[in-house]
C-alpha cells in the first residue's frame, strides 16, 4: 500500500471517530444546552421568562378563606397537628404573600400560619405549598427564579451533586466545539492541499 493512500486511511478513521464522538456528545448535551439557553434568558429577561411558567392561585385562596383569627398558641396546635413529629422553632410573626402570619421553622422548610385565616403556607427550597386549617393542600407554587437560577449555576436542581453536572457538560461542550472546529476546517484543509497538487503536477507535465 503506497504510503500516503495509507496516511488518508488512518485520517479518514480518526475523522471518523471525532464525528461518532461530536455527535453523541451533541445528543447527551442537548438537555442541558436549552436548559443553558432558557435559563440564560431568564438572567437578562427575568420578567418575560417567568410569565411563561405557571404559578399557584394561593394569593387568591388567602383572599377568599373564611376569617378565622388565629393567635400564636392556636397557630402552634395546627402546625403541630400537621407534622407531630417534626421539632420546630418558634419564630415569632413574620410575612407571607403580604399578610401577617405566624412562622414556624424547622429543619428544611418553614411553616407560615396566617393571622387571619389559619391557613399554613409551608416553604420549602424550591417551592411552598398551602393547606387549609385541616391539613389539607390546597394550592403549591414553585420558586421559579430559585430553580432557573440553580439550574443555570450548576446544571441540576439540588445540593446532593454540587456542581458537577455543570461542570461535566462545560467539559463536553470544549469537547464537543473543539471536534466540529476539526471536522469543519480538516476536510477544507485537505482539499486546498490536494488542489494545489494537482495544479503543481499540472504545472510539471
């Protein structure tokens, strides 16, 4: 086999070994690359990014509960009947969706009993959840600007994997620019190189 039909052999499997890898790294990475786009936008146009996502009604819900005033005892029993065997730290009166209300804080969330009603708005990380006097959830609303912002720091939304997420699709996207910058500019490479052979060998017979 004459030496150089041997090189272009070796070339033409090692190009396509980086196009196999550019493209199932391009399928792995897809998720993550709208989730960088969306997220992105939602950094410099917060406002019209989070009207697209759905909240809960539980404004609404506080407006339209029957009064039932509550005082920090009462509100004590409802938090303590809803989750008996969680230790809280009473915190005194505190805001919720802009009433007043009694918060409760436990280890991950927090419980807001409002004043008025005795409904409970329990907030966790990412979302809060209302329910009723009896316990009962009534409405959730996720923290979007929470969870966008996550999602756009580390690639995932909780603490257990830290960044890595993040940092393993940061590492496949170089990988994955540097094999298309290849595979776009060897082949063109290749063809001015061999032009220009065939132009000397022209040039010589």
């Amino acid at each position: 086999m004459p030496v150089g039909l041997g090189k272009g052999i070796e070339m033409f499997g090692f190009e396509r070994l980086l196009r196999n890898l550019h493209t199932w790294l391009g399928v792995m990475i897809l998720p993550w690359v709208i989730i960088a786009g969306v997220t992105g936008l939602y950094m410099n146009h917060s406002s019209l990014i989070l009207s697209v996502f759905p909240v809960g009604n539980t404004e609404e819900l506080l407006l339209g509960a029957p009064a039932l005033p509550q005082t920090e005892d009462s509100a004590a029993e409802i938090v303590q009947a809803m989750y008996p065997n969680t230790r809280f730290d009473d915190m005194g009166s505190g805001r919720q969706n802009g009433r007043t209300g009694y918060v409760f804080v436990a280890d991950d969330f927090e419980a807001v009993v409002d004043q008025d009603t005795g409904y409970v708005s329990v907030k966790y990380r990412y979302f809060m959840q209302l329910y009723n006097r009896t316990g009962h959830r009534v409405a959730s609303r996720p923290y979007w600007s929470k969870i966008l912002s996550r999602l756009h720091r580390d690639g995932w939304v909780g603490g257990a994997l830290g960044s890595w997420p993040a940092d393993i699709v940061a590492a496949a996207l170089v990988i994955f620019g540097s094999t298309g910058l290849y595979l776009f500019i060897a082949p063109r490479l290749r063809r001015a190189k061999n032009r220009r052979a065939r132009l000397r060998a022209q040039m010589r017979g």
